[in-house]
C-alpha cells in the first residue's frame, strides 16, 4: 500500500506540473519571429495601411457629403446630430472636425506609438495609438508598469480599423487638437500639420519634429496621394 500511494503521489505530482506548464506557455505573449528593419516596415505598413485607407475613405465621404449640404444653405438632422457628438456649434467648426487629415501622419504616428505594429499594446489590444483607458467597464488591458503605485490602462480594440477610426474621432474631438483642426480644415500639408500635435505626447514640439522625421524619411506622403 505505501508503493501504491507513493506512486500516485508521484503521478498526481507530474499531472499538476504538466499543468502549471500548459498554463504558463498558453500565457505567454506570442513573440515575434526575428525580422529585418526593412521586413519590419514591410510588416507594418501591410497591417495599417488597409485600416487606414478605409477609415480615411469613409471620413472623407462623409465629410465631403456634409459640406455639400452646407454649402447649398441647408441643414440636416444629421448636421445636428454631429455637431452634438463632435462638440461643435458652427458649420465651420463642425467641417474642420470632419474633414481626415492627411494619411501620413496617421501612418507616422502608428509607427510611433506602435512600435512599427510589434508593440505589447499593438499585438494585445490593436492598440495602434497608444490611446489610455480611464473606463473600467470598456475592453482594455494593463501595462506591465505602474507609474508610482497606479496602474495604467490602454484601450482593447475589435479590430485595427477600430483603432484608427478612434484615433481620428480623438482627434477631430479634443480640445487639445483644435488649432491643428483648424490649421488641416486650410491645408493638406502634413509637415506644416504636424507642428500641430504637440500636445498629443509629453514630448511636446520634438513630438512633430519626430513625425516629420519619419513622414519625409519613409515617404509616407506618397500615401496622400492615393
């Protein structure tokens, strides 16, 4: 009986490390494979920029379909509507909400808050922006550290379309942002725009300069174009 007993001691003893293996690895992050800097950028701009054309294309239909009706010296329920959710109350700056600006700063800014689509927030919550969470009841997850004793909180997305789509609606919403709404409701420069985003990092000016960097050295304007 004492055999017997010791070997089920034994077996019971493996069973349950087999267990707390399987749950340890099952936890572990995914890593990404080794990847060059060019894989990398490759990698990158095949997972944003489909999110990004389709968000744009969408903000851009809408916010051309808005103007014409002002522009006709009408109004709409819808107009209405909208100036309520973007906290507006003149068609000017209701037209400076809507209308996207350009495609590659948001494609710099996803490089990066991102990390180039390989960071902790990207890979565990779409997070492509960075964007914290101060609602407890939405989708969002932890960061691995504490500013002090408190805990800092990223947005969980469905999807980086989700993403990309808050992003432009943080954007066209803030009231940090709004010298750089009404600097793109005038332009479509993104080196001149980006001057404008000091507030969107604690980095403050250096923040744009950085975007700039990274539009003109990747040729990330290409993209407004298309």
């Amino acid at each position: 009986m004492p055999n017997i007993r010791s070997k089920i001691i034994a077996v019971i003893t493996i069973l349950l490390c087999i267990a707390v293996a399987i749950f340890y690895y099952s936890q572990r992050e995914a890593e990404l494979p080794p990847m060059t800097v060019k894989e990398k950028k490759a990698r990158f701009i095949s997972l944003i920029l489909p999110a990004v054309d389709t968000v744009y294309a969408k903000l851009m239909t809408r916010y051309e379909n808005v103007k014409a009706t002002i522009d006709n010296g009408k109004s709409s329920e819808r107009i209405e509507k909208l100036k309520k959710e973007y906290k507006v109350t003149s068609n000017e700056a209701l037209l400076a909400a809507l209308k996207p600006h350009p495609k590659s700063i948001a494609i710099a800014q996803a490089a990066m808050e991102s990390s180039w689509a390989t960071s902790r927030f990207f890979r565990k919550a779409n997070n492509v922006f960075g964007v914290w969470s101060f609602d407890e009841d939405e989708p969002r997850v932890p960061a691995l550290q504490k500013r002090g004793d408190k805990t800092i909180w990223v947005k969980k997305y469905a999807s980086i379309e989700d993403a990309v789509y808050d992003y432009y609606r943080t954007l066209a919403r803030g009231r940090a942002f709004k010298e750089f709404r009404q600097l793109n409701a005038t332009t479509n420069d993104p080196f001149a725009l980006v001057t404008k985003l000091d507030k969107y990092s604690e980095k403050g000016s250096a923040y744009g300069e950085e975007l700039a960097e990274i539009i003109q050295y990747n040729n990330f304007d290409d993209y407004d174009e298309s």
